[in-house]
C-alpha cells in the first residue's frame, strides 16, 4: 500500500474507480442495440492504468476480464494517441475468440495519457461461414469472422470512416453491429470523463498513487491467502468432448504449485492443438485461471491486476491451450476455458479440498441460430444448468456458472425480436446430483424455428457427467436435440421453419454421502419434485420434453 495515502482516503478512491467502470458497464448495457448486450449482459468493462495494469473492473465476464491485459498490452505496441480508440479481437494478438469485439481507448482527460478504458462485448455475428460466427465445425480462423489485429477506429477523436465500413461489409446485421460498436465508444467516452472528474476532486498526483495503491492492495491480501494453503504441486486430468470434427477426448493436464505466496500452473502434457475449434489462446487459459485463484481466496478482495500478479501459467506453444495461427478457436473461448477450470479447481481439491464445490455443469450450452440472409437475423445464447454442491449447502438450480456471468434472454423479448418460440423453459427434473447437499438442477430449453435457419451447437458435458465430491453422485450428463434425433455436443446444421431445438442442461454434481441428507432436506426436495428417492437412477430426460416428443 502506498505510505503516501491514508487507508480512508484510498478505500474512497477505490471505489470510485470501480465505480467508473460500473458506470462504463452501464452506459453500454443500456446504449446497445442487440439483445445480447442489451439482454444478456454478455459483455465486460475495465480501466487500466497507463502501464496496461487493470486498476478496476466490473463485475461481468470472467473469461472476458481475465484475458483483457493482453489485448491492453497489444495496442499499447501501437503508439496510441489521446483521443485514439482500437478495434480487436484477434484471439493471437490479444483477443479471445472472433465475436468478442474489444475497443481499447487511451483515456487522456488533460490531454496525457493517463490509461485505458476497456470494453469486451460479444457481437451476434462478425462474419465468417455460419450465422452467429460460431460454426461448430470449423477448422481455421478464416471460417471465424472477420479478424481485427487492433486497428484504429478513432484517430485524434476523428472515427476512421473506412475501417468501419470496411468491417459492417463483412458481417450479417451491420445496422445492429455499427449500433453495439458505437454504444461501446460511448462506454470508454465515459471512462474519460469520470476519471477526469476524479482528477478534479482528487488532483492528478494522488489519483494515479491511488493507481498503484488498489493494485499493490489487493497483491498483498492475495497473495496473504496463497501463503495459508500448503506448499506442494498438485494434478488434475479432465478432458474435452471432441472438437467438433472428431468425437475423441481431448485431455487437459493441470499441474498446480503452491510455493508461499505465489502460484504456479503449467499445462504440461495437455493435448497438441486440434483440427476443430477447442483451441484457446493462451490468454483465456489465464484468465480461467485467474478465476480460480479468485474463487478459492477471499472474495472480498478488490478485483483488479494485484490478483493476478503473484500467479503465474505456462502451457506449451502448439497446444490446445496456446495454439498457432490459424487454428480454429471460437469454441475455445466458451468451453475449454470451463475444462481448464475445471481441471484448475480439481488440482486445488487436493490442496484446500473444504474451498472446493462439487463439478458444476461445466459447459455454457451455446446456441446459435440464424438466416443465412446477410440482413436476416443472429440469435446467440448461453443456457444454464446446475451448480455443484458445496461443503454446507445445495447447489444453486438454472444458472450460468463458471467462465460465463451473463443474464438470460426474456422470453418476451427473445420472441419480440426473432422469428422464435419458447416452447419449455423449465428447471430439469432430478439432474442435480444426490448427496449430503444435492447438487443444482439443470434447465431444459425448448426454441422452435419459424423461417428456415441454421442451428449451431457448442455443448460440453454429453458423455462426462459433472462428478460429486466426498461421495456425492454426479449430476445429470446434458442432452441436445433437433427434432426428436439427439445430436452431438458440437453440431452446425440447416433446419427448415417449424423445427423445434431442444437443450438438457447438465446439473450439478452432489456433496457428501447421500445418506447422511436431513429429512427435512429430503421432504423439502420431494416437495419441490427435485429428488424423489435418493437411491433411484437419475433421469436423463426431462418429463415435459419426452412428452412433446411423444406427442
């Protein structure tokens, strides 16, 4: 902490910071156009200081925020310029995957540079050869999207009039697109003035200490924690379900070591980067990382690069975890960041094994669907499923969980917008896991298509289920369906109006000998028809959606 702030006064500009990028958080949520943003939430915000270190976030997507100060790190390579602002979303010079669109701008209130506002938001499409840019078959980057290594689309304060137009010539729905990018400068716009505002309660002198106070605060408490679990270097082994051209499993090795207060994980012995699309870049293995480390010490701990710094990870160049261009990558982003958790909270178990929850459902169930009419329609969701068990209490039923904080789409205003019907939408009868503490129940999510589309599907956890810890069960393993044919974990097909999509989310995995549940819990869940009889074998299907089939 830095001596020349006093612990009032730095706690005050802590949180005006992380008020900065609430607001930013907030002007572009509610400035946007597609309700993926809009709706969903499915995007993040952050301010950096001037040496590209995260001082403040909000609280939004993991995998975006995690994976955000290399793509800081890749325009300040640029030589940016007060009143600049950079497009990127090249997942081998700072980005994640095609659709997340990241605007990076120098924020310069007095005219030096002074930081950078970020903002991270996942557009509905950015071109390439399916609707929604997420083909679950691709196999190189091309087939992605458009790709941008961190141009300028802001010059001295002037929009670069050509290099936007020359992306909205490259993507379906460019009037939606032009509106998300726009509501994004408006974001980072804000950052500039908020943060100027503070140079004038503050002065600029103790607004920057305070900079590096937050960061070298939250290093400490972090690293503070990190000193109590027990030195020693520990493994886990979890795998992927194909890539979307194979069905073969895809191991990931996680080899964690705990050595005083710093961390290290090397992903050593992960499989070499395949032909599909469940290559991640190395920044967004980090950033699932980093969401480990946060969620294994004390939450209450300011989010910001202090929590990074005493961590660091290593995997192999030409894996599936730091692959070479022009690999396939879209998948990886969503997916194999939640089996690199996995993998990370798996090898803590053996370390701290009271900080870790049974397996929630490990996938965020990805649907696109679209018209290949440039000018047709994009729809892109994640579903949630079942949170795992804890040591002390039930896993939470229906949400997003892990590498993924976003809302759902209303059903009102899903069908207000698409040419979809909700059929079902509905928690998944007995899919959470038995056990002391029942693990969450996943979702069913039943969209039929009114014009003809194409579907894609990016799922995980159809053959593994979510394990149980300390003898509880697993939770229910997801199912995908495109009529009444049950298709695989990764599918992209055409479908003509009047087809019905149906998703069985995983649940999550119990806690405990199921023996030892309370009666009262037991009452309570036959109550609720979420576990009728502990003993029982799970169902795969949810009732209402075998009767539709059956119908």
């Amino acid at each position: 902490m830095s001596e020349c702030i006093d612990p009032v006064l730095l706690e005050i500009l802590r949180n005006q910071l992380e008020s900065v990028a609430e607001e930013m958080g907030q002007v572009l949520i509610r400035s946007a156009y597609s309700p993926n943003i809009k709706e969903r939430q499915d995007c993040s915000t952050a301010l950096f200081d001037a040496d590209g270190l995260m001082v403040a976030q909000a609280e939004h997507i993991p995998v975006h925020l995690g994976a955000m100060p290399q793509a800081v790190e890749a325009v300040r390579g640029r030589n940016p310029q007060s009143g600049d602002a950079f497009l990127l979303n090249d997942p081998f010079a700072g980005g994640t995957h095609l659709p997340d669109i990241t605007i990076v701008s120098p924020v310069a209130p007095r005219g030096e540079i002074l930081g950078y506002a970020v903002t991270r938001a996942h557009h509905a499409d950015v071109g390439g050869m399916t609707p929604g840019s997420m083909p679950a078959d691709s196999t190189e980057i091309y087939q992605e999207g458009v790709r941008l290594p961190g141009v300028r689309l802001r010059a001295a304060g002037k929009t670069n009039t050509d290099v936007l137009e020359l992306l909205l010539a490259n993507v379906r729905n460019s009037a939606e697109r032009r509106a998300d990018i726009q509501a994004q400068l408006a974001a980072n716009d804000r950052a500039e003035t908020r943060l100027g505002d503070l140079l004038d309660e503050h002065g600029e002198v103790r607004v920057l200490e305070a900079f590096d106070a937050v960061v070298a605060y939250s290093r400490t408490r972090i690293e503070t924690e990190i000193e109590s679990f027990p030195d020693g270097t520990y493994t886990a082994r979890e795998v992927l379900e194909g890539d979307g051209v194979t069905e073969a499993d895809i191991p990931i090795e996680a080899r964690v070591t705990v050595d005083g207060p710093s961390i290290t994980v090397d992903f050593e012995g992960t499989a070499p980067q395949v032909a599909g699309n469940m290559n991640a870049p190395l920044a967004v293995a980090k950033s699932a990382v980093y969401f480990v480390v946060r969620s294994v010490t004390d939450p209450s701990i300011p989010p910001n690069h202090g929590c990074y710094q005493p961590v660091t990870v290593t995997a192999p160049e030409g894996t599936v975890l730091n692959p070479r261009p022009p690999a396939a990558v879209v998948g990886g982003n969503v997916e194999t960041s939640q089996r690199v958790m996995d993998a990370v909270f798996a090898a803590f178990a053996e370390a701290v094994p009271d900080r870790i929850p049974a397996q929630s459902q490990g996938t965020m169930n990805n649907v696109i669907i679209g018209t290949r009419d440039g000018e047709g329609f994009t729809y892109y969701e994640t579903i949630g499923g079942g949170f795992g068990a804890r040591s002390s209490k039930d896993g939470m039923d229906g949400v997003q969980v892990g590498m993924t904080n976003t809302l759902n789409t209303p059903i009102e205003a899903l069908e207000n917008e698409y040419p979809l019907r909700i059929d079902t939408y509905a928690l998944r009868t007995d899919s959470g896991g038995v056990g002391t503490y029942r693990g969450g129940l996943g979702l069913v999510r039943e969209i039929t298509v009114l014009t003809d589309a194409v579907v894609s599907l990016l799922t995980e956890r159809r053959r593994h289920a979510p394990r149980g810890m300390v003898g509880g069960e697993a939770g229910a393993k997801g199912e995908n369906y495109i009529g009444n044919k049950s298709v695989s974990a990764k599918t992209t097909v055409d479908v003509p109006a009047g087809t019905t999509i149906t998703i069985c989310t995983p649940g999550g995995g119990g806690y405990g000998d199921p023996a030892n549940r309370s009666q009262d819990a037991r009452l309570e869940d036959n109550r609720d028809g979420k576990i009728v009889d502990p003993e029982a074998t799970m169902t795969t299907r949810n009732s209402t959606t075998k009767e539709t089939y059956d119908n």
